[in-house]
C-alpha cells in the first residue's frame, strides 16, 4: 500500500546525514523506501526505514512504511508494534495503517482495525475532488477493504449465525452492495456475495447468481468447452463465448486478470454451486499455466475432473500430485500439511478405483 505524496509544499523534516553531505528530506527518504519495496528490494527498505524511524520515533508517516516493510518480511509481531504506534500519533489520518493492522491481526480485533480504516478510506473518497484517477484509486481500495472484511467475518466461527447474532448476515450483504458501488466493474463484492450466501446456508440460487455476476465481468467460457458451439451454455455458467481473446482464452477482452487467489476460489465456489464443472476446468488449468507447483490447484483440477466423471483426467493429475510431494523439501508445518493432502489424494485414488470397477462392470 504505497501512500499518495503529500500535495502542499510546506516546510520538509531532513533527515541528519554526514558533516559533507546536506540532510535529505523526510519525504525523500519515505519515497526511496517506498520504491525499494515495490521492487521488491526489502532488504534495503528495512535498511532505510530502521535508520529513518530512529532518527523520527515520533514520526507517523514514517512508522506507516516501516510497518509496511515489516510486515512484506514476515516479521509480523514488529510490525503490529510499529502499526500501534502510528495509529496513536496520528489516529484520525491515513487509512493504510489500519488496513495493514487488520490482516495482522485475528477476530473481532482486526474487524474493529478494519472498520476504522474504512471509515477514513470513505471520508478520502468523498473529499478527494482535484485528482480523478487518485479518487478511482480510492474507491477501488474501499471496495478492497470491505470485501476483505466481509471475508474476516465468515472466517471467525458463528460470526454470521441468526441464532447468536441476527442480521449480521444482511449487514455484511449491505456492505458488499456498497464495495460494488464503489467499485462496479470489481468482480470481488459479487464473488464475496456468493460465498456469504453460501456460508449462511439455505441461498444456493442467490449465491450461485451473485457467481456468475461476479464472473461476467472477467470470464468467458473457451469455444472448446461449448461442443463446437460457442453459443452452447450446457448447465454451467451463462457466459458469452465469444467475447474472449481467442478460442482457448476463459479472460474477457481487454480484462486484466483477478489475482490468482481470486480465481482459485472462484473454481471451488463453480464446483460447490453448479452441476457443471467445465469452467472450473478452465479456470484451473489456466492457473497452472501460471504456476504449475500450486499443490492446491492440482489437487482441486483432480476433484473437478473426477466430478465430471473423466477418470483418466483425476488419476493423472493425482500422478502429478504424488510425485510432486514425495520429492517436495518440506519444514515440519509443511510435512504435516502434505500428509494430510496424501491422506486425501489416496482418498480420492480409491474413490476412482471404485468408480472405475463400476465402470467396468457396467454397473
């Protein structure tokens, strides 16, 4: 989250340097700092930032990037700290601390970081009138914020449930109607929609609608999964085949694509809602066309395929999925995380020894 420079032209804070060289400003060093870590030069922002906090402790805009840099290294503790600090120097200003500390931290905690931080992302919307693209930005970040709220709270256990807390569910759904608005061509709010739908239960039609809204804005269905016939929609999603850049593409013209994460997630909700998995397909191998290691996208590419009853498909990802761990380098979490996906995959293996015998057997 790389914060807008500052549009006045006050006196700059310097930064002390040596007897033969002027003192930077603070602003320049924040901005160098900022560079370094979209570079991904972390190491060298730390560097900057550990000897720029020190020199300005009391500094918020200064602990906002530290923090930042503390968090893009993993450490996570430090990083709070940092966050905390900034949020009591400069409480009522400056969104991105509050976002960082809400994906830091768990439960009702990170909710209360992440309201706070809307709240602020909203009143920059509404003020924000010199500078179109910085609004758009904005909008697009507050969009962000609420669907990555609405996700924290189906991640907390009876979060949403009518029983202990009656309308939180509607309150998350108002929520994301107002994400969308922000933002109307974010495929996000939709997809979060469908996944709250999900979780509450009961609201399959309406989550399986909000999917394919979410899905209409960035995917279509590759001619080769229609039959022949790119107008053919099956029983899977009503997209339009024929927008897409080429034959074998599932992105719609002139879209960027989600993020992969994203796009995972929507491949998991395709198989919860629909009868029909091809799109899932495709979504899938689209993935590992990125990154062929994904363990997870192997592994629900198997499940998919197995769904649609193409049995050779599942045992050959299942292949893959096998060799691949048993040479995978692995910390102890790690080593647990695999033996639990092996457990599964031989789950599945047996599922489709039988499903094959069946097959054979005429049965």
């Amino acid at each position: 989250m790389v914060k807008k420079g500052p549009k006045g032209k006050g006196k700059k804070a310097s930064v002390a340097a040596s007897p033969d060289r002027k003192p930077q400003p603070v602003e320049d060093v924040v901005e160098e700092a900022q560079t370094q870590l979209l570079f991904g030069n972390y190491d060298r922002a730390m560097e900057i930032m550990r000897e720029l906090s020190a020199a300005h402790p009391d500094n918020a805009e200064v602990l906002d990037i530290y923090g930042t840099a503390l968090a893009e290294v993993g450490q996570i503790d430090q990083a709070v700290a940092v966050f905390k600090r900034a949020v009591e120097l400069s409480p009522y200003a400056g969104h991105e601390k509050y976002m960082y500390l809400s994906q830091l931290v768990d439960g009702p905690e990170s909710l209360e970081y992440s309201s706070r931080g809307i709240e602020l992302l909203k009143r920059a919307c509404a003020c924000e009138e010199e500078d179109a693209q910085y609004a758009e930005d904005l909008r697009g970040q507050l969009c962000q914020a609420i669907c990555s709220t609405v996700e924290t709270m189906l991640n907390i256990p009876e979060f949403l449930s009518s029983s202990s807390h009656p309308g939180r569910a509607e309150d998350a759904a108002r929520m994301l109607e107002e994400a969308q608005a922000s933002s109307p061509q974010s495929p996000e709010p939709a997809q979060v929609k469908a996944s709250l739908l999900v979780e509450v239960g009961g609201r399959e039609e309406e989550a399986r609608a909000a999917l394919r809204h979410s899905m209409s804005l960035w995917y279509v269905r590759p001619a080769s999964l229609c039959g022949g016939d790119q107008g053919e929609q099956g029983g899977g999603m009503e997209v339009d085949g024929r927008d897409g850049t080429g034959a074998e593409s599932h992105l719609r013209e002139g879209c960027a694509p989600p993020s992969f994460e994203f796009r995972f997630e929507t491949a998991k909700l395709i198989m919860e809602l629909e009868d029909d998995a091809r799109d899932s397909l495709a979504i899938l191998e689209g993935l590992l066309d990125e990154n062929d290691v994904s363990l997870d996208a192997w592994f629900l590419l198997t499940l998919a395929h197995q769904g649609m009853g193409q049995i050779e498909e599942a045992k050959a990802c299942l292949d893959h999925i096998e060799q691949a761990i048993s040479a995978y380098p692995a910390d102890a979490e790690e080593r647990e995380s695999i033996r639990l996906l092996r457990l599964d995959a031989e789950k599945i293996a047996k599922e489709l020894a039988e499903e094959e015998e069946k097959r054979r057997r005429g049965v």
